[in-house]
C-alpha cells in the first residue's frame, strides 16, 4: 500500500505550523532518499474543519490533530521507516 500523507493547507493549520511540516516531510524524503525507494503520496489538504486541533496531517485516513515537529518525525518514521525496513 503506498502511505498517502495529507497535510491541512486551510489557513489557520498552515499558519499554526503545517508550513514548516510540508518543508520537514520534503526534507525528511531527500535526506533518507525515500522519494525514490518509497511511493508517497504527499498532497496538500484543504480545511478539514478541525481547525481548533490543528495543525492538522492525515496519513491513509488516521487524523493527527496538533502536529509539531517531533509528532511528524514520529508519523514519518511509523508510516514510511517500518514500512522499509530503514533506520
């Protein structure tokens, strides 16, 4: 199954943080060179109508509401690292 990682690009998610988040998963993507190893399906979101938890990320429909910078490592490294076998 390809991880679909959907990032809320509604105004008050990607002011909260969801900007510096779409930068972390790109870079996370090159540093590790999984966007060649590993389909990602990395697309923005618009509201989700969570916008009092946000920033919001949804990966293959789970929501994670409040997302920071270690709660996206941590998603990243669930939903792509396992996945491969990487470390």
């Amino acid at each position: 199954m390809i991880p679909r990682i959907e990032i809320c690009i509604g105004s008050s998610c990607f002011s909260r943080g969801n900007a510096k988040n779409v930068e972390l998963v790109e870079k996370y993507l090159a540093e590790r060179g999984l966007q060649d190893e590993v389909d990602v399906a990395l697309c923005g979101k618009l509201c989700t109508g969570l916008c009092p938890h946000g920033p919001v990320v949804t990966v293959d429909g789970k929501v994670y509401k409040q997302v920071d910078r270690g709660m996206m490592l941590e998603i990243l490294r669930d939903c792509l690292e396992r996945k491969k076998g990487v470390e």
